[in-house]
C-alpha cells in the first residue's frame, strides 16, 4: 500500500528529467498516472516503464500546455478514463537565458506561455473537475528563481515569480471548496537534462567559464554543498499531494538545501 493508494494524477512536462521522475514515483505510491508531454515518443516510454514497475494504470498522452482546448480536452479524457482526477502536477517548463538589451522576445514569450499561462491554463482545468467532489490538490513545480532574481534569466524568473501568484491566487479562491494549490522550489537538478543538455552550455557562454566550473559554481553556492536530487523534490510532492499536508494551501516550499530560505 502506498501513500497515495487509488489516487488519479496527471503530471505535465513527463517525458523526462524531473516530470519522469514524478510519475514514477506517483505510481510507487499507488497512483493511476496520466503522464503529459510534447515528446509522444518520450512520454509514452515513460508511461510505459511506470505501468511495469509500479503494476498502475500509466498513460502517455502528446498534450501541449499552451492549447486551452488541447488541455481541456486531455483533462476531461482523463477523468473520463480514471473516473476521477485527485491530483495534478504542473511541471512542463523551458528555460532560456541570456543578456537582457540582447533576449530574443519571442523566446521571452515563449517562457511566459509555456510557463505562466500553461500552468494556470492547467491548474483551471484541474480545479474545474475537481470542484464537484470538493477535493483535490494542484502542485507547481516552480523554482529557487521564484523567489529571487536570476542572473540573465529574467523571462525565466519572470515567470516563476509569476507562477506563485498564480498559486497563492487559487488556493485563495479554492480553499473553502477542498481544494488546495501549491508550489515547490527545487534548487539546481544538476544532473538533469535540462542542465546537463542546455543550461551548463548557456551559462558556460553567457558567463566566459567552463561547463565544469559552471556546476562547481553552483554547488559552492548551496549550504549543503550538493545538488538537488529528484528525490528530494518527489518527496515533497508526494507530501503536498497527501492528506498529511491537509492544512496547507498557498505555500512555496523550498527544497534547495538552505540556498533559499524565504
């Protein structure tokens, strides 16, 4: 039996990395999982290698984020499918980075799109089906860059400090109708592809150093002097997503090893 035994979920930006991560540690604790992605050959993979290990109803389904109509529909056939929908989790994201007088705005849109109005496009959907039943809980994953600003990331933090208005916001609105809304911040996932594929490239230029010193520079930054694992960030989903965190609504909980701490 897990902790979240005969739960149903959806997680958004599933195909790899963190999103994957999330699924299959969903489906550990006994969730049915629709697992959401861009990547219909990525997303699929993992769904399917969730179902085997965890024995759970895992789903890969090709949504984008940015479609009011393309969620709403995925939303609904998820119900449709599980009967129900107890959890949702908005982890879908991209980054770009870059000097400020030079950002490209359409990548600056696309930010905000994929990250801002994705996820309240999503966390509206899910509070949509989960209001009759007066039960529910949304989760963003957010970022330490919600909470402070990012050097030549400005879109990026713009974003995420955009995210957890977006939070605070529901869980105002939902909070005497069962339904609670929030967020985590996870420190660097140095090991991740987003970092190990993009980000120590972009910075490696952006700052005139070495992909090497660019993640020792980033663990020197860190209290606990390691990166964050995906691990630590799953746990603290499957807390929020839990009746253990039943009196907490509106929060942005740090999970950066003492980077953050506000």
């Amino acid at each position: 039996m897990g902790r979240l035994d005969g739960k149903k979920a959806i997680v958004t930006g599933a195909a790899q990395g963190l999103g994957a991560a999330i699924v299959e540690r969903l489906a550990e604790e006994g969730c049915d999982v629709a697992a959401w992605d861009v990547n219909a050959q990525s997303v699929q993979a993992t769904a399917e290698g969730a179902a085997k290990r965890f024995g759970r109803t895992v789903i890969g389904e090709t949504v984008d984020v940015t479609s009011a109509s393309a969620v709403r529909a995925a939303v609904d056939a998820a119900v449709s499918r599980f009967g129900a929908l107890d959890i949702f989790v908005s982890n879908a994201g991209i980054l770009f980075s870059g000097e400020s007088t030079e950002f490209d705005i359409e990548k600056w849109r696309k930010v905000i799109d994929i990250n801002l109005t994705g996820y309240f496009l999503c966390a509206r959907e899910a509070a949509r089906v989960m209001l009759p039943r007066k039960s529910g809980s949304i989760i963003q994953i957010n970022s330490k860059s919600g909470k402070k600003g990012s050097f030549r990331n400005s879109a990026y933090a713009a974003s995420k400090f955009g995210g957890i208005g977006v939070t605070q916001s529901l869980a105002l609105e939902f909070a005497e109708q069962g339904i609670r809304v929030n967020s985590v911040c996870p420190g660097n996932l140095l090991d991740s592809p987003l970092w190990t594929q993009s980000l120590f490239k972009q910075y490696a230029a952006n700052q005139g150093i070495s992909e090497a010193a660019v993640r020792q520079k980033y663990i020197d930054q860190v209290p606990m002097k390691r990166a964050c694992q995906y691990q630590d960030v799953t746990n603290v989903v499957v807390f929020l997503a839990s009746e253990d965190s039943s009196y907490m609504t509106g929060q942005a909980i740090n999970v950066t090893g003492g980077q953050e701490m506000r």
